[in-house]
C-alpha cells in the first residue's frame, strides 16, 4: 500500500483516463488505455461494456493478470506547454474480484466518476472489476492544475 | 515489422503522445508517457532533455530494455462521448541508438513533429534514441477524426 501525496491524490481523481500494463508469460507487455477509480489506497479498473476483442475471461489483461499478477497504471496529463507535463506511476498487484461487497463497491464509485456507467448496468452483466493494490508510486512533474 | 492502414498511419501520426511499456528481469511492467515518431515503419523515442529521475542510461526504461527488449506502445485518443475513443497498440523489440544516419534522422523527425526539441538539441546533447520495430499492430474504436 502506498499514501499518495494530497497533491497526487488530486491529479489521480482529476483524470479521466490511465494506461494499464500487464505481462505476459513470454515477458511482453501489454497496454490498453483504462477507466478507473482511486479509493482507499487501491485502483480498481472494470471490464466494461464497450466492445471487446473477445469475452472478458479471454481478453489478453486478464489472460496476463492470470499468469502473473504485476501490473502498472500511469496517469499523466499532456500538454504542448511542457513546464504542465506531469504523471502518476503506479505499480502493484492485480487482482480480479466480480462478487462481494468491494465489487459492487467499486461499481458504485465507477458510476459516479462516469455517468457513461449508469447506462451500462455494470454489475448486471456481471463484468469483473481489476482490483490493483499499489506497492509503488512516483509522480513526475507539474501535478497541480 | 507491420503495415498500418491509411486510418492507422493518419491516426499514429496525428497524435502527439504514446505511452511506452517495458518489462524488468522480475516480470514487472514499467510505463511511461512518450513524444514519439513513425516512419517507415518504426517507432522512435527520444531520451530527451525533461528532467529526469536518472542519467539516460541508468532510467528504468533503459535498463528494461537492455535486459528484455519486449516492448509494447499504446496511442490512444480520450473523449467523454465513447464513440470517438479509438487507439492504435503495437508490440515489438526495441534498440537504443544514439550514432549514425538513422539516429540523425530520427532527430530530425521527431523536431519536425515537436518545436519544443528544436530548442533542446537532443543531437548535441548525444541522448539516445529508442527504436521499436513493431511485430503487432491492433487497432479498436473510432480512429478517424
């Protein structure tokens, strides 16, 4: 577990989207950018309900977090003025929850940050959640707005 | 090496960061957000002149690279409207160059794409260069404008 600054705390909820990576059993990497939320000290990501390659159980992420659980998430916000540049880097364990409490807990914390959610019955589908607990974090840059 | 589509290619070329993903010898995925030029076919990255958390070749991606030269590279567009997000994911092997023709090429691409570098002189300074030859390419979502 990790305690993020108040200043990093803020970029994090600020942000709209992360980058996940993953690794798989041949050691490449793989990065999808990723909806999140940040609260008490865990990132959780969902497979949602735009359309995927293929069923969430076989999608390349969850293959990955399978065979090995070390994931990473950067958030960073992109400007042409590069004095604004800054990130959040996170890295962790993955975990992959679609029952219990803390699932339909993460849900209801993902629908308030995207309204895109409601719409999308998250845990009616029964979608599973990618639960990461951070045992890293380093911020790089101008975080503050 | 791959062969985008004209959608790809337009896409690629049209935005202004990647984020780049290496992998360490424990099988734990690094990510960080890059300026990046295509041409040819290949990937190129500066080790430009923002500060830094190390001497080029001690930073993670460096060391990561010399020891697995797996990589993968994410170019993603955010919207709040979901049916315009779309990105374009690669994976491949990367080098690092920093002499030669290709290398002063790349220079010249990437300052062509990024007025900042023209102040910096990346050249002079003798940053290294990471080139990715991409093996696999996939695209998903809405690439065009």
């Amino acid at each position: 577990m990790v305690k993020p600054t108040t200043q990093e705390l803020e970029f994090i909820n600020s942000c709209r989207v992360g980058r996940l990576a993953t690794v798989d059993e041949e050691r490449r990497p793989h990065l999808i950018p990723v909806c999140y939320v940040f609260s008490g000290g865990i990132f959780y990501t969902p497979i949602d309900n735009k359309p995927k390659r293929a069923k969430p159980s076989r999608l390349k992420r969850m293959r990955n977090i399978s065979a090995n659980p070390n994931v990473a998430v950067v958030i960073d916000r992109w400007s042409e003025d590069w004095e604004r540049l800054g990130y959040v880097f996170v890295s962790g364990r993955a975990d992959i929850i679609s029952t219990g409490g803390e699932y339909r807990r993460s849900l209801g914390l993902l629908e308030a940050k995207y309204p895109q959610y409601e719409r999308m019955n998250l845990g009616g589908l029964g979608l599973p959640v990618i639960k990461i607990v951070p045992d890293r974090l380093v911020s790089w840059g101008a975080l503050g707005g």
